[in-house]
C-alpha cells in the first residue's frame, strides 16, 4: 500500500467517494507500479519525464517553488528522485486536476514538511478544494444536460427536415 503525506490511498475517509467511469474506486486502486523497487529507487529527471509525463522543466520549477520536497543530488549534482517523489507528483497531479491554484499546492506542502501540528489546516485545505470540485462537477452535468438537449434537438430535425428551427 503506498502512503502520500503519512495516509495511505485507501483511508476510510476517502475510499467511497472516487470511482472511475469504469467503476473503480480510484482510492483503493492499485496505484501504477514503480519501475523500480524501494531501496534501488533512483530516478533521472529524464526516467521521472517519461514515468510522469511531466517536463523536465515543470520538475525544476515545482523544486524551485517549494511544492517538491527536497530532491537528493548525486555527487555530481544530479537530480536523484526515489519512488516517494514519484509518489508525490502522482498525489501533485490530482490536485492539479482538482483546479487547486499552485500557491495552495505550495502552502500544502510547507504545511506538510512543518509535520503532523498542521493535521487539522492541511483537512481544511483539502476539504476546501473538494467543495470546490463538488461545485465544478455541479457545473458540468448543468452544462452536458445541454450539449444532451442539443443534441437530441439535431438528431430530431434530422429525423423530420421540415420542423428547423433555432
């Protein structure tokens, strides 16, 4: 079981809420291996590009901002990622498909270096944006129920050409 921020995917709390349109609880599912093994997991900035579809560029900039914990260097000063920091860009890349802004990311992160003092803001944070997704998935079915209407709308006129209308 992999653990992101000292919880593990699978917390009670968040396990009956996620399911993929294949009906998969994305908390519980199995998260995507990692090529290496714990203990022999040392990463390029390159292996880490293609495992995570992230530039090498983005990498540099999530160190530089703060949102990536410290990243070792190899005695030539190499950027080394393990299979934790594969771990938290995984966990950086769902709340970036949450909408969260970067700077809540970042402040996220402070708050999880400062350790487990920051329980109770690092819930509030996470709580916030979850509303704020519940409100954008609201905003969504608004929005196909009238791509729906249009759509059928078409699929009629084409059914009878003589009632056209807007």
């Amino acid at each position: 079981m992999t653990v992101i921020d000292g919880t593990s995917r699978s917390t009670p709390a968040t396990s009956t809420r996620t399911q993929t349109s294949s009906g998969v609880n994305a908390c519980t599912a199995m998260p995507k291996p990692h090529p290496r093994p714990t203990g022999k997991d040392t990463y390029t900035i390159s292996e880490v590009v293609a495992f995570t579809g992230l530039t090498a560029h983005t990498l540099r900039w999530y160190e530089r901002i703060g949102l990536m914990p410290h990243v070792d260097r190899s005695h030539t000063g190499q950027r080394r990622f393990s299979n934790r920091d594969l771990d938290w860009l995984v966990f950086v890349g769902k709340l970036r498909l949450t909408g969260m802004p970067v700077a809540d990311m970042v402040r996220y992160a402070e708050l999880l270096r400062e350790g487990e003092s920051t329980f109770e803001e690092r819930q509030e944070l996470l709580e916030s944006t979850r509303r704020d997704v519940i409100t954008r998935i609201a905003e969504l079915h608004d929005t196909l129920a009238v791509l729906d209407h249009k759509i059928e709308f078409y699929a009629g006129a084409r059914r009878a050409p003589e009632r056209h209308s807007a």
